[in-house]
C-alpha cells in the first residue's frame, strides 16, 4: 500500500480532474444551446460498412483557400470515377469528398471554370461573399427525412445548398425559400436567422457549403428570432424532429 501522504496526493488529484470534466461539460452545453454561442461542425463518422443515417448534418471537409480572385464567386460540383481521377482535376479551391457512393470534386471558382474530366453535376452561384483577406470553405453532408429541421442559426459567410433528391424550406426574416426536386439549389446570405427543413415526401439527400472569412467562426446559434411557420406549414399535420446544424 502506498504511503498516505501519496494516497491522498493520488485523491486530491483525481478531485481535481473530476471537477475538470464537470466544468467542460457544463461549458460543452452552454456551447450548444446559448444565442452567439459557436456552433462547431462535427467531422462525419461513415463508410461502407456504417452507411449515413437521418440525423444530424456533419462536416465532410473544411479547406483554407486563402485570398479569392476578384470577380463573382461560383460553387461547381463535379463528379468522378476514383479518387485519383478526381485529384488529376483538382485545383488549389478544389476538395474531394467520398459521398452518397459517390467521389464528388467541389470547387469555388468563377463562372466559366471546368474541370477536365469527370461529369459536371452543377454550378451554383454567384455567392453572395463580403470582402475578406482569406476564406474558408466548409461542406456539410446532410440526410433528413421529412420534417426534420435545424435549430435556429446563422453564418459568417454565404451557404449554398445542393440537393440530390428531396425539398428543402428555408425560412429567414421575410419569408422562405423553397427548392424542390432532385438538384434543387438555394443560396442564403450571410448574417441572416435561418431555420432550414427538409419538406416533401422523400428523403432529402444534399450538400451544403459555408464560404466564410477565415478569421470568423462558420456558424453561431440565434435565439432572438422565431420563424412564422411557413416551411412548417408544407408539411400539414406532420410531426417535426429537431437536430443541430
């Protein structure tokens, strides 16, 4: 047995550590739940043998892009064979990403940008940026099922939404947006409330990107705005379920 001066040593510092978990996970809900509170993206946990499931959205890929070209700024999505055939087309604001058994190659560029190879499945813009000296790109995979929705929230930069099957509400101040159909695409500004929901009568399978200044947080949660129900309204008298953004 080890001396008491040791055992007590070994006592008051696993009090300590105790009290340390206690306050980090008091700090982790203030995080979740209060208004300006950051809301960081969860890297997603998938693969072959745990495919993706209705739920929370989750971050696929985040990208440093430093300063971007003068002119009007475009998401293009592309999509490719293999890893390698999509790393032969990728440029310095290209990402690749494995999704939907798919190998999909996203690139912010401007208008008249191509990639060689590969099928061209969309281009999305312009994005609505506000000048900064270096960006950051996040893209979210997101699976919902008819009414499921986000917690209210916003973002430092524009987020643009792709959707490969599904409708999609967004509801901000002023009204809603609503895309509908495989495709379907919606831009929201950046600093605008939004709650976003997955509509209709199928599942909505999309991508979302968050072009933001590098130096800002991507997404902060929003308590002093409440929706008027009108993507609520699509889905007549259907439960909702709430998960994080």
């Amino acid at each position: 047995m080890p001396p008491f001066r040791s055992r007590v040593v070994v006592v008051v510092r696993c009090t300590i550590a105790l009290l340390a978990c206690i306050s980090g996970a008091s700090l982790g809900v203030a995080q979740t739940q209060d208004a300006g509170a950051v809301v960081p993206s969860l890297p997603c946990h998938f693969s072959r043998d745990t495919p993706p499931r209705p739920g929370p959205g989750c971050l696929l890929a985040h990208q440093e892009l430093g300063a971007l070209a003068d002119g009007p700024v475009y998401w293009h999505i592309d999509t490719f064979k293999s890893q390698a055939a999509a790393r032969s087309a990728q440029g310095s604001t290209g990402t690749i990403v494995a999704d939907y058994g798919t190998v999909w190659l996203f690139t912010i560029a401007g208008e008249h940008w191509s990639a060689k190879g590969g099928t061209h499945i969309a281009t999305i813009g312009p994005l609505p940026v506000r000048k900064a000296a270096a960006f950051s790109a996040e893209y979210i995979h997101s699976l919902f099922v008819p009414g499921m929705s986000a917690p209210i929230h916003k973002h430092s930069g524009p987020e643009a939404f792709y959707a490969l099957d599904g409708d999609t509400c967004l509801e901000m101040p002023g009204g809603a947006q609503l895309g509908t159909g495989p495709g379907n695409r919606l831009i929201m500004p950046a600093g605008d409330p939004m709650l976003r929901m997955a509509v209709g009568t199928v599942p909505r399978r999309a991508f979302a990107l968050i072009l933001h200044d590098a130096t800002l947080p991507a997404t902060t949660r929003v308590n002093e705005w409440q929706p008027a129900g009108l993507c609520q309204a699509r889905l007549g008298a259907r439960g909702t379920a709430m998960v994080r953004p």
